[in-house]
C-alpha cells in the first residue's frame, strides 16, 4: 500500500468510526442555539430580521434531522462521503443565516470553524480541504454580501469596516490553523494507535511461540515413559522371536520407530514441564535466538561479547521476555536490511547495567529524519539509486516503532546515531560506519539471577528414554 493511499484509508477508516446519530445530536443543538439566538434579536434586542427566511433554514435542518432519524437504523455509520455531505450542508446552512443577519458584522460568524474542526479530525485530506476552502469561500462572500441588520426604528448596525476586514482576516487565519491543527494530532493519534495495535499482535504472536516452547517440552516429558516401555517391550520380542523372523523384523521396526520419536522429541526439547530456560537464558543465547531468523541472508553477523568496566567476568543471565527478543529481533533485521555487508552485535554488562548495541556498516540513518526514529508510519522518500538496489522495500518506520516499544516496555532505553557521525566515538571499530543502535537496561530489570525479577531456583525433570 502506497503512503497516498495509505493516508486515504486513514480517512476513509476515521470517519466510519462516527455515528450518524452523533452528528444528528450536534445538529438538534445547533438548531436549538439558532433558534434561541433569533428570539433573543428580535424580541429583546427589536433587530428587524427576515425571519421567514431564518426559520425556513433551520426548518431546513430540521427536516434533515427527522428524515435522518426514521430512516437510517440507531447504529448507523457514516462513509467518507456521507460525513462529508452531513457536514457540508451544515456549512451552508450556517453561512446562509449568516447571509440573513448582517454577515461577518455578526459576532457568530466565528462558528463557521465548526465544520471545518470536525471535517478535520473524522475525514480524510481531500473532504477536509474542500471544506476548508468552501469555509473560506463563503466568508469573504459573506463579507461583501449580505443582509443588513436594523432595528425596528430604521437605524442601520454595522461595525466600522477595519473590524469587518480584521474579522475576515481572524477567521481565514482560524480556518488554516484549527484545521491543519486538528488534522495533523487526529492523524498522529490514528497512526499511534494503529501501530501500538500492531505492536501488541506482534507480541502476542512471540508470546503464542514461547507457550508453544512450553507445550513441545511438556509433551517430550510426557512421551518419554511410553516410548521407554515401547523399547523396552520390543527389545524382549526381539529377543524371544529368534524362530519368526518375519514377527521378528516388525518388533524390529517398532524400536526403530521408537528411536524415531525419541530423536524428534529430543530436537523439539530435551527438558521437563517447567524448564527454567524457557524462562531465562544467558545474555549471548537470547540475542542468538533473536538474530537466528537473519543470520542465513547473505550478510555477516558478527557477535562480541564481554563485561564492561567493573563487570563479572561470567556473562548474566536475563528474562527470557517475548519484548526483548521480538525488539532485539526487528533491530537485528533493520541492520541486516540496510546494511553492505557486515553486521556487528555487540553486548557488555556491568554490575549496574547491560548493554547491546547493533551497527552495520551500510548509509546509515537520514540526517534530517533521525530525530524522529521510532516514530509509526515514518517514511523518507528513497533516491533512484536506493529503488534500484532495494525495489521490493516499502518500510514505514512500523518496525523501529515496535522494536522501540516493546524493548522500553521490558525497562530499556534506546538511542540511535550513525557511525560516521563526528559526535560518535567508535575508533575501535572504524568499520561501524553504518546505523548504531544502542539498547541499554538497568541490569535490575531483566537480571534473571539476583534481584526482584529473579527467577525461583529449581531442578529440571530429566527427559529420559
């Protein structure tokens, strides 16, 4: 999907979350506060008023309202284009009282940033500017043409024309503002909460693959007795079917299928129900699982491991956390991704801390947009040559977002900085010149050994056959 028709189904999707009978409320509100302000001007104010006309715009409103109510279901919601009538007609309805009661020298000419509010946070780009631009269309009408307000003595209301002019100016200003405004924080609230969705699948998905763990090795403990007493039961047959050899060689086969399952038991995991590694593992295993997936590419990763200053010298073990491993997992591809040829992983812990950082030595990341890594749905356009060389890729910046949540979610920070970068001291590796991600815990956070998240000692169930 391209980012323009990205950004149409964005629109498309927010106005069909609006119920029609929401927008049918905001009317009856607006029809009541029509109304009242008509009474109001006539009645204590004696404005002279076309009142027939008046109330023929607000019965007009009406109609809509009762026709919309009888016909369309309670649950109804709006398409794109449906909103985009409702609130259009609402427009100019609006402008057409305010044609009937002296124009912009009427002080609720300021309501007509109503519809251009609402078009902005529940459509799409192209209804937002066309409302937009028939908002401002009718208020510089407005301004020019329309009907005077008098009292009932003759005498003609107006406001000096420097206010008209500055009124007209305040509203367009308003117009462009709110609307570029509510536009832009809808559509960032939208692409936040797309992506934080797929930020949970993406976790409930490494989740589902670690219970399977569990599952594969309580069923290799669970088989291990009945395929030990199948062994056990055709190694006597064997033996006491010298004089069959044809009963003999099936009694055979069933040990050799026997051996089968144990060696396919064994591969899918050797330990008990509750075993410990599916919960924890040494630092340098957990960043191998993450990287296994992209380690067959046609890149080289390399992997350097050791305790920073004030370390042990034996390496911690960490949680085992579906986060860490899917984050650390969407670095490692994002490094593999763009780089030339060379992927380093490395990783160093202290007593206070533990640290992983990913470079490669590809382009490294765009100066104006790495600021802004780790936001959703962020894309720069590509050069011809990057088109040339990687045509299939169409990333959106979803992945560095999912990464970056899951991994702050397990306690971490992240920072992200280009090799070549002259504020980037990486002199024992002149090589990383290329993206550099560095992960960093609180070792507190995810030691699985000492501390509130360590993981209860115990002794696993040999699996035995």
């Amino acid at each position: 999907m391209t980012e323009s028709n990205m950004g149409l189904w964005r629109g498309q999707q927010r106005s069909s979350w609006i119920r029609l009978r929401t927008l049918i409320v905001l009317r009856w509100v607006a029809i009541v506060g029509q109304i009242a302000a008509i009474t109001v001007a006539q009645r204590m104010y004696d404005l002279q008023l076309e009142l027939g006309l008046c109330y023929l715009a607000i019965g007009v409103s009406v109609v809509g309202n009762l026709v919309a109510i009888f016909v369309f279901p309670e649950n109804k919601r709006l398409s794109e284009f449906e909103n985009f009538l409702m609130v259009l007609f609402d427009l100019l309805q609006l402008a057409f009282l305010l044609y009937l009661t002296g124009g912009l020298h009427n002080p609720f000419a300021l309501l007509l940033l109503g519809p251009v509010t609402i078009s902005a946070n529940v459509m799409g780009l192209r209804s937002t500017l066309i409302i937009g631009g028939t908002a401002i269309v009718l208020v510089t009408l407005l301004a020019e043409f329309h009907l005077p307000l008098r009292t009932d003595m003759g005498f003609l209301m107006r406001v000096p024309d420097i206010f008209v002019f500055g009124n007209w100016i305040a509203i367009i200003i308003a117009i462009v503002f709110l609307g570029a405004y509510s536009y832009r924080i809808s559509a960032e609230v939208v692409s936040m909460s797309e992506a934080l969705s797929a930020t949970h699948m993406a976790l409930a998905r490494e989740q589902k693959l670690t219970d399977l763990g569990g599952v594969v090795a309580a069923a290799a403990h669970e088989l291990g007795t009945p395929l030990a007493t199948i062994k056990l039961t055709s190694a006597e047959l064997i033996e006491e079917l010298d004089d069959r050899p044809d009963l003999r060689e099936d009694a055979a086969l069933i040990r050799e299928q026997a051996d089968r399952c144990r060696d396919i038991l064994r591969d899918m995991g050797r330990a008990g129900k509750d075993d410990l590694h599916l919960r924890q593992a040494p630092l340098s295993t957990v960043i191998h699982e993450a990287a296994e997936p992209h380690m067959g590419r046609g890149k080289i990763v390399h992997f350097e491991e050791g305790p920073g200053e004030g370390g042990d010298v034996q390496q911690p073990a960490i949680l085992r956390k579906p986060e860490i491993i899917h984050g650390m997992r969407n670095l490692i591809q994002n490094a593999v991704d763009f780089s030339r040829a060379n992927v380093w992983v490395e990783s160093e812990w202290t007593e206070d801390q533990i640290v992983v950082r990913i470079a490669d030595d590809g382009r490294g990341y765009s100066p104006h947009m790495i600021g802004r890594i780790g936001d959703p749905f962020m894309r720069r356009r590509r050069s011809d040559a990057e088109k040339k060389s990687r045509p299939e890729y169409e990333g959106m910046g979803l992945g560095l977002f999912i990464a970056k949540t899951l991994l702050e979610r397990s306690g971490a920070s992240l920072s992200f900085a280009n090799g070549s970068d002259p504020y980037q001291t990486l002199t024992d590796h002149p090589d990383h010149r290329g993206a550099v991600v560095k992960v960093s815990w609180p070792r507190a956070q995810i030691d699985a050994q000492h501390g509130k998240n360590a993981v209860p000692i115990g002794f696993n169930e040999q699996f035995k056959i």
